[in-house]
C-alpha cells in the first residue's frame, strides 16, 4: 500500500471475519474519489500484515480511530533518517511498494491476484512495480515439478 493510505486507515475498515480491510479512494489517476477497494491480509512472503495490524491493536490498546496514526509525511521523514543511521542509500517508502510487488509475484501469485493487493488496474503499470529475482524462479520451479518419479506417487 502507499503511506498515504495506511496512514489513514481506521479500525471501521477492517473485517475481522475475513481478514479483509477496505482502503478508501485508493489512487487511481482518472478518478481522484470514489476508489475503494477490499485486500485480503495474509502472510504469503515472509511478512504477515494480518499479524502487523492485530499487533498495532495490542501496542495502541484500543481499536478506534487509525490503525496507524501517524502522518505519513513524517513516517517518511523516519524512514529516512533510519537509512542515514545504518547507511542506507537512496531508499524511499515507495520503493518497499515495488518490493511487495515483487515477492508477490515471487510467491506464485498470478497477475490478478498481485492486482488485487497493490491497486493496480492494468498489467502495463503493475510491470512497472515488479522486479522479480531471477534466482526466485527455481523455487516456483521446484514447486510446480513432479516428484522424481514423475506422477507416480500420486497413483
């Protein structure tokens, strides 16, 4: 997500039944308003954002208001002064949207289901966020091969 909307996400957004939350008027460069969209939270990529946000409900101790109340313009300023400590060059929020993009990918997940998590509307701009490493692909590889005896151990 950008930090624009999960810094504006409120507790009223999530569905604790389906582990879903709706993010409101989502960036869309046709229509400024009116872009909600539900995502699924789940652990698919070593990262666990339904963990994240119930652990935010414990630390907060209430769940009302923002699931993250912060302003985003100053989590971006702390992330910048974070990378200065342990010299990281030339890291900015938007670049973790790019990464989540990509271990999505990664993961096995086919390009509407990336889609449906990063906000994307088409495949043209979706390509842009993702930067798949080449050694992730013996993992997807592995996974979709047959054993070594081919089907058998099916039967």
């Amino acid at each position: 997500m950008r930090l624009d909307e999960i810094c504006r996400v409120e507790w009223t957004d999530l569905d604790l039944d389906r582990r879903m939350l709706l993010i409101r008027d989502r960036k869309d460069p046709r229509n400024k308003t009116g872009n909600d969209q539900r995502i699924p939270l789940f652990a698919a990529t070593g990262f666990d954002a339904w963990a994240l946000v119930t652990a935010q409900a414990k630390q907060l101790r209430r769940a009302k208001g923002w699931i993250f109340p912060y302003n985003s313009r100053s989590v971006g300023t702390a992330l910048r002064r974070a990378c200065d400590e342990v010299s990281i060059k030339d890291l900015h929020f938007h670049d973790l949207h790019h990464e989540g993009t990509s271990r999505l990918f990664e993961a096995g997940f086919a390009i509407e289901q990336v889609a449906l998590v990063t906000g994307h509307k088409d495949w043209k701009m979706l390509r842009r966020y993702t930067h798949i490493r080449p050694k992730a692909l013996h993992g997807l590889a592995a996974a979709r091969a047959p054993g070594p005896f081919g089907n058998l151990a099916a039967e």
